[in-house]
C-alpha cells in the first residue's frame, strides 16, 4: 500500500485527498484482480499526460497520489510521457514504498520527440530486472548489386526511441518494449505511423527467433496512436506474427475524448514452450472517481477545484477571465485540458498473466520418456 501520512487532514484538500482514495482504492478493488506473489503477473501501460510539466499548471499533491495508488494496483506499469524533468515520476516513487523501482530513457531531442522519456515502474519484491535494458535502433538498409560490395544505408529511426527492457516474474521471463508511436497527421490510416509500427513490430519479431536473444518472449506496449482495430496501423502488429487477444480487442477505448480511440495496445509474441496465458483484462477509467464530471460519474467536481482552475488560467493572455467566460466553456476547460493534466488523458490498459507454470513442468517431466 502506498504512504499515506503526509496527507495533511487540517486542509480542504487533504481531507478531499483522503476521502477520494477511499473511494478510488474501492474502485480499483472492483475492477482489477488482486496482486498475488506468484501466480500471476498485473501488467499495464499507460501514457500519463506530461509527465510532468507546468502546461495547465503544476500537478497537485492529490493527483501524484491518485496516480500513485493506481499504479500500485500493478506489479510492473510501461509509462509514456515522462518528461525532462523526474521530479513527478520519483515522487510517486517515493509514495509507493523503496521497493518500488523504475528504469527510465534518456530524453528524445527534437521537437516530434517533444522531450519525452519512457519508463518501467516496477515493484521490486515481485519483479526482477533482468539487466537488459536499451533503446531500440532500427539496424541500416543493406544494398547490394551483383558484382558490387554491400552498401549499407542509415534507416529511418521512430521518432520517439521505443524501450526494451528485460524482466522476469516468477517462472515468466520476458522482454518488455514500450513505444509512443508518431501521431502524424491525425488521420487513422496515416502512412507515417502505419511505416513505424510496422518497421519495429518487424525488428522485434526478427529478434525473437535470434538464439542469443535476452528471452523469446516479447510482450510490446504503449500509444500506438492507433483509431480503430480495423486500422492498417493494427494490422502493421499482427502482420508481423504479434498477437492481441480478442480479450484486448474487446476492451473500451483508452482515451477520454469525445472519440473513442484505441490508442494504447498490448502486442504478445511469445515461444511456442511459453505456458503464460491471459486471464483478465480491462481499462480503468479513473475519472468515475476523482475529478469526477457530470457526464462520466454524476457528480461535478469542478467547483471545488475552481480557485485552481481560475488561477492557471487567468495566467495565460487571454480576451477574458475565468469569472468572464460562460459556465460551458468553464466545463470544457475542465474536463479536455485541466484535468488530464492532472491526471492524462490516457486511461490505463492491464492485462493479469498466469505466470506459474510449475503444474505444466512437473506434468511433462512426469511422463515416462519413449
């Protein structure tokens, strides 16, 4: 469970803090399994909105801990997003206990690459980091005429560096790779993406079927900035022999705007010897709970955060005031922009693996050889 005691109940907002992660600990308790310590594996991606910049304001105290309690629902969570500075990333850290650890990128310069990190958060006492840990960088284009030597021509690289990491959990040892896919043009069958997802999903399988291969297994996650599952940039991932579950298929979109979007995805390609399995699946969509609106949850939060709101945005040079502008563009402001940068404006996708292939083991070594 994560630190609680320097919620500070003398104030307004310490007291909403603790009554909402009582809810939201509820909340999470409905929809996603319970962690076990050998059975199974609670595995998540979710792309955090800026983490952390001061674009709608800094982040609360209270939202570092919503996030923190989410993620302490997981054993291992993909984060993307993560900005230059750490200091959002190592506070949630922080509240969840020493033994939650992270490995994190290096910054993607470049403004596509908008300066953003990848990371892995991981709970030490029931995930193991492997050692394996690097950016991925496609190998050069090999051209060779006949009677000529081999030219070797850079590739194009993705624009925002995806990380694979190795890890093990239990029996299950894995490769674990995160990407935050170019979003383009916003258009679902946009070539750019469609030529990055492809171009990696294709690296990794070739990597796989190499023996000195960190594992076999490869599990490949985060924002793919994919619409729709009838997309060609889906099936740039099954294509290359990755495998989502129709369980993942099934599941709600991951952002919060007014279009559904499967923007996050979970890819599997694993050894044929492999015993995992999908048990569960599921997006939680947090915002039943905190920093509730009416549409979503009933209940309207935004007067008890509109000192912060007016504050934030009455900085910026604008035509009006906060107290100006009309109550409907008030709840735009709030729902589309403030909030998600407080929280994101991604919800988090999991999947629960079995991960104890002991039974499997004992059975195949129990039958008698031919």
């Amino acid at each position: 469970m994560p630190f609680y005691y320097q919620i500070d109940s003398s104030t307004v907002a310490g007291r909403r803090t603790a009554d909402r992660l009582v809810a939201l600990r509820d909340h999470l308790a409905q929809e996603v399994p319970p962690r076990s310590l050998n059975d199974s594996l609670l595995l998540a991606t979710w792309n955090i909105r800026e983490f952390d910049s001061a674009a709608y304001g800094d982040r609360l105290e209270e939202a570092l801990y919503y996030i923190a309690e989410i993620v302490s629902h997981f054993d291992l969570v993909a984060i993307q997003e993560v900005r230059e500075d750490l200091k959002a990333l190592d506070r949630v850290q922080r509240i969840l206990g020493r033994w939650w650890k992270y490995v994190v990128t290096d910054v993607t310069e470049g403004t596509p690459g908008n300066r953003e990190r990848m990371a892995f958060l991981y709970d030490g006492r029931k995930v193991r980091f492997g050692g394996l840990a690097g950016e991925v960088v496609v190998p050069p284009i090999e051209e060779k005429k006949k009677g000529q030597k081999t030219v070797y021509r850079p590739a194009e690289q993705l624009v925002r560096t995806p990380y694979l990491a190795g890890f093990q959990a239990g029996w299950f040892r894995f490769m674990l790779c995160t990407v935050h896919i170019l979003f383009g043009e916003s258009e679902a069958e946009d070539p750019k993406r469609e030529a990055e997802i492809r171009k990696l999903a294709q690296f990794l399988a070739k990597r796989a079927k190499n023996p000195s291969s960190w594992s076999a297994n490869i599990i490949l996650l985060g924002d793919f900035n994919i619409f729709s599952h009838s997309d060609t940039t889906f099936r740039a991932l099954t294509d290359a022999g990755f495998s989502i579950p129709q369980e993942l298929q099934s599941l709600p979109a991951t952002n919060t705007g007014k279009k559904a979007r499967h923007y996050d995805q979970i890819a599997f390609l694993l050894d044929k010897a492999t015993n995992m399995r999908l048990c569960k699946a599921g997006v939680f969509n947090f915002f039943e709970t905190v920093f509730r609106d009416e549409k979503t949850a009933g209940t309207d939060d935004l007067p008890a955060y509109a000192a912060d709101l007016r504050a934030v945005y009455d900085s910026k040079k604008r035509k009006k005031r906060f107290d100006e502008i009309s109550e409907a563009k008030k709840q735009t402001y709030y729902r589309t922009y403030w909030r998600t940068h407080q929280m994101s404006d991604h919800l988090p996708m999991w999947v629960e693996l079995k991960i104890d292939f002991g039974r499997e083991y004992l059975v195949g070594r129990s039958k008698k050889p031919k």
